[in-house]
C-alpha cells in the first residue's frame, strides 16, 4: 500500500497558512494572558475591586474553555499543515 501524502501546494496555500498561524499564535497568546489575568486577580482578590473579582470568577471556566479549545486547533494545525510564523 503506498504512502498517503496530501500537497499543500496550491496557490495561496502558502499565503493562507502563514495567516492561520498567525491568528492561532496571538489568539492562543492571547487567551492565555486573560486566564493568567483571571488567576491572578483571584488569587489577590480583585487588588480591592469587588467588580474585578465578580468578573474574574465568572469568565476563568470560559477563558479555560477557550484556551483548551484554541490549543486542541492549534495541535492538530500543526500536525496536518505545520506553522509558518514567516521567520
């Protein structure tokens, strides 16, 4: 049975995945920073804002939820077709 290899080498494939990663990096980054910032403002109790707490502790499960969901794209981008970050 022979390999299977799919051909990326259409035109403007290497264009689109050069954007792709792009959009999952900074997304990714992104995201992680809010979950970073909702831990952090949980764990000093809001700096002394009830609001920033109350927000925090509603958005941590989402921003998880997202950096979950946006790391399984991201892995599996990268299995598929690689990243092209252009450097």
């Amino acid at each position: 049975m022979p390999d299977i290899s799919p051909d990326f080498s259409a035109p403007g494939t290497a264009g689109l995945t050069q954007i792709l990663s792009w959009v999952l990096g900074i997304s990714l980054m992104v995201t992680f920073l809010a979950l970073v910032f909702c831990f952090v403002a949980l764990a000093f109790k809001g700096f002394g804002n009830q609001g920033i707490q109350n927000a925090a502790s509603k958005s941590v499960l989402w921003v998880a939820a997202g950096v979950t969901a946006l790391g399984g794209i991201s892995g599996i981008f990268q299995f598929l077709v690689g990243f092209d970050w252009g450097i």
